[in-house]
C-alpha cells in the first residue's frame, strides 16, 4: 500500500527513535556477559541482572551493558569481558554476584 509523504515522515521520525538506541557511542564502556547455553547454565542471567541494576542505579550512561551468546570459555562461565576503546579487553570468569557488584563499581569509576 502506498504512502503519503506525511506517513513516511512519521515512520522515519518513530524509527529514528529506535535506531538510536542501537548506535554504539565511541566513548561508552562496554559489559559484555556471556549468555550462551553454559552461561546461563552457570547463572549468567543473575550476573546480567546485578550489572544492569549497579549500573542504572548509577546512572551510568556510558556503561553499555549488552549480552553475548557466545560461549568463548563455557568450563569458566559465567564469564564478563570489559570493553574500554584503548584499552585491553579484560575478562573475569566464573563471576558471581558479589564479583559482578565488584566489577560494575570498577566500570561505573572509570565511566565518570
């Protein structure tokens, strides 16, 4: 079905707003989780939900916390890498909660 000009406006405008969230920022800091199947098996999903909540309870905008389903090093999951442009990726493994509370203080420092 064709659209007028007017439509087409609004779906760009409507659009715009989503892709944004998608745009990586060159300064952000990135947390990466490991949520493959051993991952998950591991309690990755616990570690996710702790880093996400120290991290927003901070207000920490250039933190980027985003989950990758690859299983890099599945015998050592669940496994957290950090991200900083520069800098040398650093990775923890068999991370619990109190290690991930840890290692959000660490980014949220850096971040600010």
């Amino acid at each position: 079905m064709a659209k007028s000009t007017t439509e087409l406006q609004e779906m760009r405008e409507q659009m715009a707003g989503q892709m944004s969230l998608r745009v990586e920022d060159k300064n952000a800091i990135r947390v990466v989780v490991g949520m493959g199947t051993c991952g998950i098996a591991a309690g990755a999903r616990d570690i996710m939900r702790v880093i996400v909540d120290e991290v927003g309870a901070h207000n920490a905008t250039h933190v980027k916390v985003i989950m990758d389903g690859n299983n890099k090093d599945a015998e050592n999951a669940p496994v957290v890498e950090i991200h900083v442009l520069g800098k040398d990726t650093v990775t923890y493994t068999k991370v619990d909660a109190a290690k991930a509370k840890q290692i959000a203080a660490e980014v949220i420092g850096e971040a600010k």
